[in-house]
C-alpha cells in the first residue's frame, strides 16, 4: 500500500498498523499462525501498536481484519488489560468470523460495525474452557443471562444480524461497501474534537473499568483452575487441534 | 415412563422428578392445583428436589412444563433463594405459558428455550401486586425500564418471538421437534465437565447474587405492605379468582 | 380543550398542564422557542409541573408531545434530577421526533410508547458535545455500549422500530390509533392502587437512583470542561445554529 505524506506505516510480522489521517488502523495479517488466530505473538504486537496509539496525536483506534479470529493466548490478563483501560475511542470492524477471543473481545471496544457476511461464535465450554475476554461479565449484561450462557455454554453460532439484535454489534453493514461505509464513519469520529471524545468515553466507561478488571482476573483464575485439573491438558490439545479446524 | 438403568424416577405428588444421564429433570404435573398453578405444595417439592439435585452429580437442572403457571405462592423467599444460590446450570424450557413467578424466575434459570407457542405474561400490578421472583431487579436489567414496566405494570402479554428479541428467551425453538432439541441440547451441555460448568456459572452469576437476594427480599416486604393494606385483601381474592380464569 | 368537573388546566406558556382523572398530562406547546426546544423558560415551566404532580393525588405523569425536542439548556443538572427524583410513574408519549435531551431522558421514563412515525437522535458529538439526561449511563445498559456509542458519538438516528428492538421504547403503536392507545394504557395504569405504582416504581428504581444522581453530576461537569475550551465556545455556537435546522 502507498504510504502517503500524512501516513506512515509500521510493518510488525503479524499485524499492520497504519497511522492515517487521525487514527490508527490496526489491521491482522498474521504470518506465524494460520486464519488471524490470535496466538501470543500477535497479542504482543497488538498490544504494543495500542500502547503507541494511547500516547500519540491519534483520536481512536480502528481495528480491522479482526475476522477469523482463533486463540490459544498466553498472557491474558495483560492483554485484555490493554483494551480496558484505553482511553481513546476503540472501533472494530469485522469483516468475516469473529470467534473466542475475537468476540469476547467486542464489548471492551466502543464501536462495532459488521459486514453482514461476518457470525460470531465463543464455544468455551465445549473446549472444556471457561469464558474470557470479561464476556462472562459483559455478555450477561448486554443480552441477558439467558443468551449469554446459550453463546459461552452452548456454543450458539449468531449471524451478524443476530449479533445486532443481542446489542453484541452496533450495526450491520452491507458487505458489498463495507470498507468504505466503515471508513466513512470513522471520518466523522475522527472529526470531532479530541476533548469530547475523551470525555465522552470516560463518562461511558469511567464506571464499569474496575468492574471489568476484576473479572478479567477472575477469568483469568478460572482458566488456571481448569487448566491445573485433570480434563485440563486434554481439553487445552482439544481445544488447540479443533482451533485449525473451526477457521 | 421406564425407568431404565442410569435413571432413577422419585414421583412426588405435584412434579415428576427423572434423575437421566447427568442431569435432573423437574417436571411440573400438578395434582393439588388446576394448570400447573406453584402453591405452596408444589413450591415445597420443587425445593426439595433442587435441594437433592444440588448435592448429588447430576450436572444441571431441566425444569420442564413449567408451563401454564400461576401462584399464590407463600414463602417466597425461601423459594425464589433455592434458584437464586443453585451453583449448577438450570436450563428451562417453555413449552406453553409463563405467567407471574413462573415468567419471573426466569432469569434466575441459565438457559431458556421456548417452543414457539409459549407465552409470557407477568400482569402484577393489574392483580394489585407487586413484581416477585426478583424481576423489579432482573428485568430492568435484560430488557431495560421502559420494556419491564410495561410487562410488570401494564401487563403486556409477549409472544415466545418478543420474549426472544428482548432476551428474557435464549433461543425459540420449532414446536414440532421442541422436546427433541431441547433434549439434544441439553445433552450436549451434559457433557462439558463438571468444574467448567461450575465455574462458568461462578463467573456468570457470583458478581449479582448478593443484588438478587437483597431484591427477593425487598420484593416480599413491599408484598407484605401491599398485603397488609385496605385494599390488599381484596386484591389477593381478585389474584386467586382471576388465577384459574387465566390459565 | 374544555375544562370537566374532575379536571384542572393551568396553562404555562410554554407548556399545557392538564390534571385529568387520576393523573398529570404534561403537554409541549412552546411559544418562547420554535419546534419545542427545551429551553431554560420550558425547562423551568416542566420542573414546576413535576413538582405540582409530585405532590398533589395524581397517580402518574404522562409526558406528551415531547416531540420535536431541541434543548440549548442550562440548569440541567436540577432539571435532569427532577426526573431521577420522581416517585410517580412517568409515562412518555413520543409522538414525533425526539432528539439531543428528548431522547436522553426516555430512560428516566417508566414506559415510553412510540408512535411509529417517531424518531431518535443524539448527536452529541457531532455538535461538539458530551451526553446529558444520563443517558451515557442508561444508553449503555439498556442496548449495550456498541449501540450506545453508535448514537451518542456517531449520532445514528433511529427509527421507532428500532428504538423499541434496542429497548429505548417500550412498544411502538400504530399512528392512526396512537392518542386512543396511549390514553386506554393510561387508564389502566391509573386503576391501578396507588400504594401498589409507588411500591412497584420503588422496587424498580431506587437501587439505581444514587447512581443516576452521580452520573448526572458527572455529565454536567463534563459538558463545563467542553465548553470551557477553546473549541467550546464555538461548539455551542454551532450547536444553537444547526438547532433549528435539524428539527
């Protein structure tokens, strides 16, 4: 892609992320795993491109290619961390499958456009895991208990329309203009001023963070319990050799 | 039914308990009152089978045919407790209509599947009730106000699709192969293990159980207050004469 | 209008006050601003209405063409916790559009029915603004954060359908019938004891109260660090200019 005057581009191996007129895109490309699975590598180098966007004169984060999204992660907690306490507004725009942690993850962002192709699907307890990303948290309160345990019990897989009617997506998007729907809107965003947004997220967001942190320990506590029991080596190569298959 | 050699059938005399693969299924079959009604002898026996169910290893709790219920319940309290502390999954499924506490303690159950011509009404305030079952609490939550004042005070009737789009449903299932696909669901969740279903319900639910039983409690002394007022031994006549009518 | 035995009008001047049988018709019918923007003259001339009906033997409030609603308000915070303050049932009638602080303060309604030619927008951000009425607050929890950023940064407009699929509406009535409808509704709610509305709203409300009160304090104090920077002064310019124009 061209780098224009405005723009500047970081290649990490995983990710792109590009610096554009008022925000930064983050985009997956993974080369060390297959279909964007979110394996440590990649957690890493999202997690230092938004330490970067947290500081610099970027008004908000767009994540993208979020799509087939698969996770056999490490470090947790920090990493869901990274995304709880961001201050600027974070959009995700998710273009095919969004599953496990890539789901679990839509709630601690602020904006969620989906192409309508895109389904979201968080299969924890048929891997024998428990729920991550705080959805054991967030999904409850989005959608009830009633849902909720249906997508991280049961394993219920949502069309994006779906998706939007659970309140998990802002909204659906058709997939033909999807990119530039998306970027059109992220333009409005990043024109309005760097005040306002930061104050409008803290007033959305200021109330449930420590909420949110704490129950990213407890899940975070809950997978070293169920990983530490018998099932759980079984269910970790389980769920690690299915992982290849759902994408 | 046959009683076949996993299962174990213990017949009280207004529900049917099944002790299957894994699991416990409460079904409602009333004798002592017409239409599933929850007096106080059925509420007894459903405690007293919850109460087995939660020490032995059946892994969840199925409650069917709660059908058309209705109740004139007494020690709520107790009652509404014994679903509010159950640390086991408990997936419902609706096959005809909820009404009163049995569309109340709905979202104290885990799951809920709903046959397509189920039914939800909870028309508390026209009784000259107050909400019980913790849904001054839990609705407000699921749907927001301005849907669960309109089901609490103005009586609102919901269709199973309604109650589905507002999430007080998990899924709404075809009513020709209902019992099927519940079955086959609940099979499924039968064969997650045991400590990941455990905690995924600690994670779930441990954040706003202390919340729900201050609310069971608060919703039974304003039911006190209300009862203890002129025109409250009216209403409750007018509760038990409408009761059978409604069924 | 005529003026029957059992009922009163005051007339404000910008606001109709009629006390019909057993409840308070709040009626916008703004002289002091075109298109019934909520101005400090109308605001006041609401709060006063609020107080009379808090006091007097009306059971319930009913909030009426509150429809083309614009509001360049100043004493919001009083006037925001005359709402979360107020022990009576409100009920909103949204008969057209509802829009910045019209629709903010639907949440801090008990019920809201839509005509389904009503429409929804707070473009707070657009316009240079952080969110008032608590709706950075009650947005979120009621339709999740990913729609409540949709409207509150992006300033999407909603439909009543959609309104009422995200749980902002009640139930969306037919535009024919939509005055007949309300007042059948009404006079249900108001045949309704009155100790068993004020156990119900209770029971409803007051464990969120505090927290609104404080959500209140901190949008306004939100919307003084906006408008005291240097963008501010324009922003509310801006903000004053497109005001009319939008509705």
């Amino acid at each position: 892609f061209s780098v224009r005057q405005t723009e500047s581009a970081y290649r990490y191996r995983d990710i792109v992320v590009k610096k554009q007129d008022g925000f930064t895109h983050i985009l997956l490309s993974t080369k060390s795993s297959e279909n964007n699975t979110l394996n440590p590598e990649v957690m890493k180098e999202i997690q230092s491109a938004m330490a970067t966007a947290a500081s610099d004169d970027s008004k908000l984060v767009l994540l993208g290619a979020v799509g087939s999204v698969f996770c056999c992660g490490l470090d947790f907690l920090t990493f869901v961390n990274s995304f709880i306490q961001f201050r600027k507004p974070i959009v995700a725009a998710v273009n095919g499958a969004a599953l496990g942690l890539g789901a679990a993850l839509l709630p601690l962002c602020d904006v969620v456009w989906a192409n309508e192709k895109a389904w979201f699907q968080t299969p924890y307890a048929s891997y024998g895991q428990t729920p991550d990303g705080c959805s054991s948290f967030t999904f409850p309160r989005i959608m009830g208990l009633a849902s909720a345990n249906e997508l991280l019990l049961s394993g219920r897989k949502l069309t994006a329309q779906e998706a939007g009617s659970k309140g998990l997506v802002s909204q659906v998007l058709w997939p033909g203009t999807f990119t530039q729907e998306v970027m059109l809107r992220v333009k409005e965003l990043v024109a309005v001023d760097s005040l306002v947004l930061r104050e409008s997220k803290a007033l959305m967001r200021n109330t449930t963070r420590s909420a949110l942190e704490q129950a990213n320990e407890r899940e975070c506590e809950s997978l070293k319990r169920v990983w530490g029991s018998s099932q759980g080596t079984d269910a970790i190569l389980q769920y690690l050799q299915r992982g290849t298959e759902l994408c």
